[in-house]
C-alpha cells in the first residue's frame, strides 16, 4: 500500500473516451511537460488508493489527456472509475523544464497571483546578468526578476504571465 504523504493528486477522471476503455483525466495546477507515462498511478477508490499500470497517455486539449490503463479495456470497466481521483508518486513528475524567454512576450497580460496586480509586459531585459520582465502599468515601470519561482506560468495562446510577485514590489 502507497503511502498518501508520497503521492500527489493529478486530476479526475471526468468521462470515458473511445471504446477500448481509455479515460479522460483533467489534471489541475500542472503543465503537459511535468506529466509523463507509461508509469503507475493511483486511483482512489473507497478512500483507497489502488495501483493501475497506465500504458500511455496523450494530451487532448490543455488541461485534458487520454489515459490508457492495464486492465481497463471496455468501456464498461472505464465506466466505473468516471468521477475517480488520481494521484502519482511525487518522484514520478517531470522536473519542471527551465524558464525560458525566447518568445517576444510584449503585449503579454501580466497578474499577479498574491496582489491582482495587472500589467502589460514589454519586454525581458537582462541587467547585469540577471534577467528581468519589464512590465508597465498606467504610469508606471516594474522590473521582475525572470525567474521560475516568480514566473508561474506564460501561457502563449492566451497570451498571459502569471506570477508571485514579492510582497511590496509593487509599493516601490
């Protein structure tokens, strides 16, 4: 039995998919990079959580993916997982690919998670070897640092950055 403290919860099961017993899993607050398979996972069941080999898994839209499980191959036996948890071992996750600003972000929609802080980015500039996202508002200039613990996440279709700013950086 896996303990609960070495798993994290991925997603649900929201509804079958195909008829050789595929699922599909909506994942929440991870990116397609950090998700990878075949591997074990976890699907909680009656307060359990029961080990399924998934044999693939491909991504359907952006928080959505198929996944195909050992043993689970009609849609009847998919059937009764829909509505299902599941979790994965911690070590199972991708480390997460480094932040990278080789995509002109100008115009970009920047919020801040903490504060509602709300701009529009320029550009990323680097100030003595250390990258910055410089972001504009009303009157105003910002410099943020360009760094994975502050950049949540920029999402390029949607053309938005969101981040954790430090409290106060924008009080400057």
């Amino acid at each position: 039995m896996i303990s609960r403290e070495k798993c994290i919860m991925l997603g649900t099961l929201v509804k079958t998919h195909g008829v050789h017993g595929s699922l599909l899993l909506r994942v929440q607050g991870f990116e397609d990079h950090e998700i990878k398979g075949p591997g074990s996972v976890f699907i909680e069941t009656n307060g359990l959580l029961v080990p399924f080999f998934m044999s693939d898994i491909k991504q359907k839209s952006g928080d959505e993916f198929i996944i195909y499980l050992d043993d689970v191959d009609t849609p009847e036996k998919a059937e009764q997982l829909k509505g299902h948890k599941v979790f994965i071992e911690i070590a199972q996750l991708s480390k997460k690919k480094p932040l990278h600003a080789e995509r002109d972000i100008k115009g970009y929609t920047v919020t801040d998670r903490n504060s509602g802080f709300t701009g529009k980015a320029s550009e990323v500039v680097n100030m003595a070897g250390t990258m910055l996202l410089k972001v504009l508002k009303d009157d105003g200039e910002f410099l943020i640092p360009f760094h994975e613990d502050i950049i949540r996440k920029i999402n390029h279709r949607e053309k938005t950055i969101i981040i954790d700013a430090p409290e106060g950086l924008f009080e400057l």
